[in-house]
C-alpha cells in the first residue's frame, strides 16, 4: 500500500519539475500613420445644370451605388 501511495506522489510531483510557457497577447497602442484618402469624384459632380431629369436621375442612383459599393 505504500508503494502505491509513494507511485503516486512520485507520479504527481513529476509534472512540477517542468517550466510550463504561457504567451500573454496584450494589446499596444500604436500612433496610426496612415493617410486618409482622396474623396472620390462622383458622376452627380460632373453634371452642370443643362441636364433633364432622367439624366439627373440616373447620375443619382449610380451615386448611391458607388457608395453603397
């Protein structure tokens, strides 16, 4: 009986002699050198006044595309 209690403690001691590694992700703040981009040119920019309403109508929903895009 008391070799099987000594197996165990032997066997449950053993684990404690190894160093167990753990990583630890931590989240840095880092400064953003990223540029903010060119506003896009929009094909309702592009037309003046002279156009009729289809025409209008259409620049408007390719805009509303383009940004949904």
């Amino acid at each position: 009986m008391k070799t099987v209690i000594a197996i165990a403690a032997a066997a449950a001691l053993a684990g404690c002699g190894t160093v167990r590694t753990v990583q630890v992700k931590v989240p840095v703040q880092v400064e953003c050198r990223v540029q903010t981009p060119a506003r896009p040119a929009m094909p309702l920019e592009a037309l003046g006044l002279a156009y009729d309403v289809d025409t209008w109508v259409a620049q408007v929903i390719a805009k509303v595309a383009l940004r949904e895009a």
